[in-house]
C-alpha cells in the first residue's frame, strides 16, 4: 500500500484530510493546528505531514527558536487525529488527555532550523475503551528528531 493510501477502512487519505479536516477534529485551533495532512494511518497506527515548524510566528516559539520538545505536542495532536479516524465519521471525537510522556529521547536541539516538511508517526501499543499507550516519533527525512511513549486518558472527566 503506497503512503498515499491509508490503511483505515480502505479510504485514501487526500485533501480531505489536510488541516481544515484535522482541526475539525481536534481541540486545537488556528496556528495551533501544527499538522498539514495525514498520509497514513491504520487502526494501529497514523503518520501525518506537518510544515508549521518553519512558521517565525509559531506560537511554540520561544526566545525565537522552535525546541526539540515541541515534537511531542506534534505527536499528541496525531495521536488525537487517530483517535478521531479510528472513531469513524458519525463520532463525535471524544476529549484526549495526555497523562504521562515516558522514555523521550531527543535527537535535535531545535525544529525551526530545518527546511522541508517533518513526519509524525504515532503507533498505538495497547489500550482500552478510555486508556491509551502510543510510540511516537518525529522524522525530518531518514532523520529521527525525537522519540517517545505517551499514555491518554479519554474523557477523563467522565471516569
């Protein structure tokens, strides 16, 4: 299957799914929406595009550069994208909310300095009806920025 083709139901990830669709699905809005599209995913696992890290007016900016650690913010809002289409169309997308991040290893110092479109791939490891544990890497071409583990708890305020 070519990474133009998601897995999920056998549906082509395309324009459908580009930023308009993620932040349809996700609590984040505006300039905070830091994922372009998703270009693959499957009831295990989702890979999205993001440029917004090239933006000098990222909100996540700070002393005018873009950390490393604000990888994982990527991952969390793909991780939200995978609950979302792991859900299906006719689901209202449920709250998410990260508990814990774990075994993050940095690879880069800062995200800002690099030119051209960063891979975010989360793979979810187990799970339930209300908990979650995802892998998470970001990707700049062959090179691995940031890698990790996270736990979501899902309507938290419903437990």
């Amino acid at each position: 299957m070519s990474a133009a083709q998601g897995q999920g139901e056998g549906t082509p990830v395309n324009a459908e799914r580009d930023c308009a669709w993620i932040a349809a699905r996700i609590p984040h809005q505006g300039r905070m929406c830091l994922l372009d599209a998703v270009t693959d995913w499957s009831a295990d696992h989702i890979v999205c595009h993001a440029l917004s890290h090239t933006d000098p007016a990222h909100p996540l900016r700070a002393a005018g550069r873009l950390g490393a650690s604000n990888g994982i913010e990527y991952a969390a809002q793909a991780m939200a994208v995978h609950g979302a289409l792991v859900a299906g169309a006719d689901a209202a997308p449920r709250q998410g909310y990260l508990t814990s991040v774990r075994s993050v290893t940095l690879h880069a110092e800062r995200l800002d300095d690099l030119p051209g479109p960063l891979s975010v791939r989360a793979e979810r490891l187990s799970g339930d009806a209300n908990h979650v544990l995802y892998r998470f890497t970001l990707h700049h071409g062959e090179r691995c920025l940031l890698e990790g583990r996270a736990a979501v708890v899902l309507d938290a305020d419903q437990l």
